[in-house]
C-alpha cells in the first residue's frame, strides 16, 4: 500500500513461481491486478515477457539462458535502452526464440557473452532442431 503498486507482473510459470504466490500478492496490499508471463521453459519465458514489453522492435541483446551472469548484467541496460533481452541455448537459437525475434521484427542481435557460452552458431543465428 504505501507504494501505490496496483499492478503486478510476476515473471515466470506455476512450476517456478507457485500460483499461491499471486493469491498473496493480492490479498490487502491494494493490487488489483496480477499478471504471469510465463513459459514451459525459460526461453519460453523470456520469449513471453519480451513479446508483451517490447511487441515490435528492431534490435534485441541475446544472452545465455543457462548461465546467468551476462543476462544479469546486460538487464538493465537492455531495460533503460527500451530494448527486449533474450534468451539462448549455447550452440543454437531455441525455438521460442527465433520466433519472438521474427514477430517482433527485429533486425540487429546484440550478443552478451564470450564464445564460451554463446557459440559461432549462436552468432550466426542458426535455430535448435
């Protein structure tokens, strides 16, 4: 209440985030509305929350989705820039993905992390099969 939030967006599915979760955010903090943009996976995730925050845009960072310290640090740079974060496989775009990018329309990937963890597949945006 004493920060006025009225609107919650949690991030991340039942499996990860337990829908009790939502039942308390509501009950007597004056939240009106809860929202889940969630997934089956984690790149499904970040392929949902990139699609409601950012449904069009022409650039995107795209950082490990099984390590986290690049996306960690990139986050907030994506965020103050307006510009969608998402996720990767080390050796191949996931599905989710390509498709987010594709709708989205973007034109420019910005990769976040080494070789190490972000392939020359990655690199060159060669989806998982």
């Amino acid at each position: 209440n004493t920060l006025g939030v009225t609107r919650v967006i949690i991030a991340g599915g039942t499996a990860v985030i337990h829908s009790d979760i939502a039942t308390s955010v509501r009950s007597g903090t004056g939240v009106t509305v809860v929202q889940r943009q969630g997934g089956a996976d984690r790149f499904k995730t970040a392929a949902a929350i990139n699609d409601a925050a950012f449904p069009e845009a022409d650039t995107m960072y795209l950082a490990s989705g099984l390590s986290f310290p690049d996306a960690l640090s990139v986050a907030a740079v994506a965020g103050a820039q307006g510009r969608p974060l998402a996720l990767s496989a080390a050796t191949c775009i996931p599905a989710a993905t390509v498709g987010y990018a594709t709708l989205a329309g973007i034109t420019t990937v910005q990769l976040v992390g080494g070789s190490s963890v972000l392939s020359t597949r990655v690199a060159t945006f060669v989806p998982c099969l």
